[in-house]
C-alpha cells in the first residue's frame, strides 16, 4: 500500500518535531517547489474540459535551478 497524504503529512510533522523546520532536499537537488497533480491511475483526466475525481495525487518535486 503506498502512502496516503495524511502518513507522509505525519511523517513530515514527526520529523519537523524531532530536528526543527528544516529544509528538505531529494537526493538529486536542492527543492525550489512541489508541483501535485489529481489522477487517476497516474493520469490527469477530464471529461468535456470538467477534471474528473482523483483517485490519488503525483507529486512532482521542482529542483532548483
């Protein structure tokens, strides 16, 4: 099961709690955004221009540059 908005919001709280507000890299880049996009199956769809319901988010993270 992968995890859901309210585990990685937990976790990050957790950390945040434990070591402070620091800042979060990937281990490719510094992270300048996050870019999140409502899917379903991995893609964004629509129905006469209308988006459908998600049935997950992806999560693009924005390097800086």
């Amino acid at each position: 099961m992968t995890i859901k908005i309210s585990g990685l919001i937990a976790c990050l709280k957790a950390a945040q709690d434990k070591h402070g507000d620091l800042p979060i890299y990937t281990t490719d880049s510094d992270i300048k955004g996050i870019d999140v996009y409502p899917c379903h199956e991995g893609v964004q769809q629509t129905a006469d221009g209308i988006p459908e319901d998600p049935g997950q988010l992806v999560i693009e993270f924005v390097p800086c540059d």
